[in-house]
C-alpha cells in the first residue's frame, strides 16, 4: 500500500489529510521534493540523500554573505545586494509572513537566475539548481548532510546520476529511477494512490500488472479528456481501477465526456474542523491592509458585536483611529499566541481587507467553523465562502442584517454553516471508504 504523488502543493496535502482521517494510512512517497514535505513523507532525493530531519528553517537573513553585502526583506520577499546592484532574491517559503528561506536566486549581471539554492524546511541547503539564458532550471544536484553531491538530475536530457559511494548509477530518466528506490524500499504495491497523469503513471505501467490502484484527479477539463486518461478508461491500465475526481463540477464533466463512464468516482475533501461555533458576536479580520472595505458602516451599524482586526505588523494611522470606536480591538504586530486565541475566540469571519491575504485566513476561519462574509472586491478564496455570503460593496445593509441574524438565529446560522461546508465539497469519512473499499 502506497501514496505516489508528484508535488507537494495544497490539494496534494489535502487528500494527504483525507486519507488519514478516513483509515487510509500507508507510506507516502513524492516525486518532487521541495524540502518543505510533511515530516512523515518521504521524497527519493532525500532517502538517497540520507538528509537530516532536524532542525529549524532559515530566517531571510540567515544566508552567508560577502561583506558589504546587505540582505533586505519584508514579509513579501527579500533580496540580497551590494551597492545598489541585487545580487540575488530570496523566496520565502509559506507562509511568507514568517519569512523562511524556500529558495535564494543568484543573478548575473543582467539580473538573471543562474543558481538556485534551495533550502528545506529545517534550515539545510538540500540542492541546487542550475539556470540557462531563459532562466530555467537545466540541472539540479541533491546534497547529504556534507554537502557532498549524492545525486544530479538532468532536465535536459533526463538522466539521473546518483552517487552510491563506490558505486555511480546512472538512470536514463525519472520513472528508471523510481523503479529502483521502490524496489530499494520494499514497499507493498498492491494498491497505490496516485494524483498525475505524469511520471506516478508512468511508474504504474512499469509495475507488475496486478493491482487495485486509484488515480485522484484534482484538476479541471479542458473540453476533452486527457490523453494519459484515455488510456486507463480503454483499459490500458490495467492495475488503474478508478479515477476519483475531487471536485463536483469537474466530476460533471468527466461523466458527460466519458458517457458515465464507471472509472469515475466523486469525493471532497475532509477538512480539518478545530471548533465548533459558539455563536458569538466576535467579528475577527486579519488583514495586511488599511483598506477594509465598509469598515466603518459595519461597525458602526453592528455596535452589539466585537470587532477585533490583526496585523502581523504595524499599523496606520488610519488603522489606529479605527480603535477610538468603543466596539473595535487593534492588534498590531500580533503575537502567535495572541493570534491564535483569537482564531478561537470569534466565530464570525469578515474577509473584506484589500490586496494579500495572510496566513490562508479564509480557510482557517472555515476550518474553525467561523461564519465568513466577504465583499466581491475583496474576497480571497471562494472555495471557503459560500456564494451568497459574497455581496457587492454597495449591498452592505444586507451583510449586516445576515450577520445580526445569524448572531441571535441559530438555525439561520447553521444553515449558514452548512452552505459554507457544500461550497467547500466537503468529503466524509463514511464516503471515502465506500468508495475507496476501506
């Protein structure tokens, strides 16, 4: 039993977390490693690589440099110069508030990426990459705990090395080389998850025929079914017995280009629920702007509710005259501690700050099971919001008298709730073991 999955991004991490919860637990393996993987998964780089898990991320001014030379950063991003010439850029890993090294591009004259270093998530140079003209990665070099070079990947040519002490492999491309780490690692194979059409697959094919696996498609149809897909809905693939699609519309879709095909599967995705909503008139905004739309007639038309409005650094005038009103709390440079108490203390979320979100404040306000509104020029995630809790800026009467309902209603509010939870597609438990035979 195995997960095979290529990056390590949101949904990846999301049907991660929905596998676990429904019993589905197995080893996870990933085919791109950034450094930054769950700390149970594990990455065929880093198991060659024998790198160590520990230790803490690098903080943006943590990086070696000449003298004279200066690091300079926000929460956005930081770069590296010397007399006015940026000599590299630094890419902050999520989230960028806390302002961890994910990445450092060093630049020639030009202001070109020529090197790459890139760093995980306990603070170690694991790799570096090398850049052509156009700036894209051509070679990236794995390193152990040394900083010897253990593996060298060619993106040209698509041949891997790996260095094995005495001994130096060569791999004529990625789906070779991950033959010979599961063959390294023993795992059991009789069923494997996958969620790519890309190298998992071409893993897949490569493997004994017998085998109950799943491919998890996270993403949209272009008008047509994929080619890759094609092949497992013929029968090609035969160890393939279901494409389970993550989202509603998508899965629509896959039934009218298929013709029902009975490959497909609809599941969401179990999300993590840290509270239940005690219906409180606390009204949390996190935001990195001090432009907070219809602030002032919310809080002036809601004075029996709590406003309480974070930044994670210092805050503006006009910010700080919004705490003259009795009914609003400011906290600038807020604490983690702090922070959190707050995620816990609120059950109403307003998303109506303008520019960056921080710290994916909409999906935790939804994982807390906080009632989020927002504005349409404001909203930053609408996978968490409910379309009818979206109003225009001139439709802010109607926000207010939902949430006074909602704050004294609770049937109202947990049809609200509820909503929310289907706009999200929200899997369970009980439906990921039907479908998937737990």
């Amino acid at each position: 039993m195995l997960n095979l999955f290529e990056r390590n991004d949101q949904k990846t991490r999301d049907l991660l977390y929905s596998l676990k919860q429904a019993g589905f637990e197995r080893p996870t393996v990933f085919l791109e490693d950034d450094g930054w993987l769950p700390p149970e998964c594990e990455s065929p780089f880093a198991y060659f690589a024998k790198q160590e898990k520990s230790g803490r991320p690098r903080y943006f001014n943590e990086i070696k440099v000449p003298r004279f030379w200066e690091i300079i950063g926000d929460n956005r991003q930081a770069s590296i110069g010397f007399y006015g010439q940026t000599k590299a850029k630094i890419v902050y890993a999520a989230p960028k508030e806390k302002r961890w090294i994910k990445e450092v591009k060093w630049l020639d004259p030009a202001g070109r990426t020529r090197l790459i270093d890139h760093y995980d998530q306990y603070g170690h140079r694991f790799a570096q990459s090398v850049c052509d003209e156009a700036q894209k990665p051509i070679v990236k070099t794995y390193f152990d705990a040394k900083q010897h070079e253990v593996l060298v990947q060619n993106f040209v040519t698509d041949d891997l090395i790996l260095n094995q002490g005495e001994q130096i492999l060569t791999f004529k491309n990625l789906t070779e080389f991950m033959l010979y780490y599961l063959a390294k690692r023993k795992f059991s194979i009789e069923q494997i998850f996958i969620n790519s059409l890309s190298y998992p697959l071409f893993v897949l094919l490569k493997l004994p025929q017998t085998g109950n696996d799943v491919l998890f498609w996270q993403e949209d149809f272009q008008g047509n079914v994929p080619g890759n897909m094609e092949m497992i809905l013929n029968g090609s693939v035969p160890r393939l017995k279901k494409i389970v699609v993550q989202d509603a519309k998508a899965y629509q879709t896959a039934m009218q280009l298929s013709n029902n095909s009975p490959y497909f599967e609809n599941l969401g995705f179990i999300y993590e629920k840290k509270r239940e909503n005690g219906q409180r008139k606390q009204i949390f905004i996190l935001t990195n702007s001090d432009q907070l739309e219809q602030i002032k007639t919310l809080s002036a038309q809601l004075p029996e509710f709590e406003f309480h409005i974070a930044a994670i650094t210092e805050m503006s005038q006009k910010l700080m005259d919004l705490g003259r009103q009795a009914n609003i709390s400011l906290y600038p440079n807020i604490a983690p501690k702090e922070l959190a108490k707050l995620w816990q203390q609120a059950d109403f979320y307003l998303d109506i700050n303008h520019h960056q979100e921080l710290m994916q404040a909409v999906r935790q306000a939804f994982e807390n099971e906080m009632l989020t509104v927002s504005f349409e020029n404001t909203v930053h995630d609408r996978h968490f919001i409910a379309p009818e809790n979206i109003y225009a800026p001139e439709q802010v009467e109607q926000m207010v008298q939902k949430l006074k309902r909602a704050a004294s209603d609770r049937a109202y509010l947990a049809t609200l709730l509820k909503a929310q939870r289907k706009q999200a597609e929200m899997g369970s438990v009980a439906m990921y073991q039907t479908v998937l035979g737990g």
